[in-house]
C-alpha cells in the first residue's frame, strides 16, 4: 500500500485496522502524480470535511489537500503495468479476489 499520509498517521492506520501488509509513504503525492491519479479536494468540500474532524492538510503533514484516486495496479518485473483498476470514488475498491484473478491470469 502506498499513501500520502504521514509517518505517525499511517503508523496509527495500521494498528488500528491491524493491518500485515506494507504501507510505503508518498510524500506530497510524488509517485501518485506520476501515474495521474492526484486531485485536489475542492475548497467547499474542504470547509465539510473540516467541520467533520477531518483535515487533509494535517493527515498528510502540507497544506495541499490533495488526495490520489483509489487505484491497484500489477506491475512487473519490466516496470510494465499488467492490471490497472483506478475509481474517482474512494469507496470503490477492486475486491481481492480480483486481483488474484489478475495474477493469475497474468502468471498463465
């Protein structure tokens, strides 16, 4: 996994969802901008958040408020995307049993 968010605050996300896996920081979005995933949350819906307790600015640790799309991809050992499943929506997320689907029809 990889997020934009800080050190601490990631270090916090893992333990609270006990998650095993690894989660590589990107500051300031550098790696999601490469692939054109990165949005900057728009000023009124910046005003909602905040008045929900939720400061992008501060998760992130800059004052961007930018956020990368919810995005999975496979990529090999030739640096060649194999499987992209990207969604504006970050609710939406690839099952992982889709992704397996992928690997393996990737690895056949």
């Amino acid at each position: 996994m990889i997020s934009p968010q800080s050190q601490a605050h990631s270090q916090t996300f893992i333990e609270e969802k006990g998650l095993s896996m690894d989660l590589l920081i990107d500051a300031g979005n550098q790696v999601a901008q490469k692939y054109g995933l990165v949005y900057t949350v728009p000023e009124d819906l910046q005003t909602v958040y905040k008045q929900l307790g939720i400061d992008v600015s501060q998760y992130n640790d800059d004052s961007s408020w930018q956020l990368p799309m919810s995005a999975r991809y496979i990529i090999d050992s030739n640096n060649q995307i194999r499987y992209a499943s990207v969604n504006a929506d970050y609710t939406v997320r690839p099952d992982p049993s889709e992704t397996i689907a992928a690997l393996e029809r990737i690895l056949t």
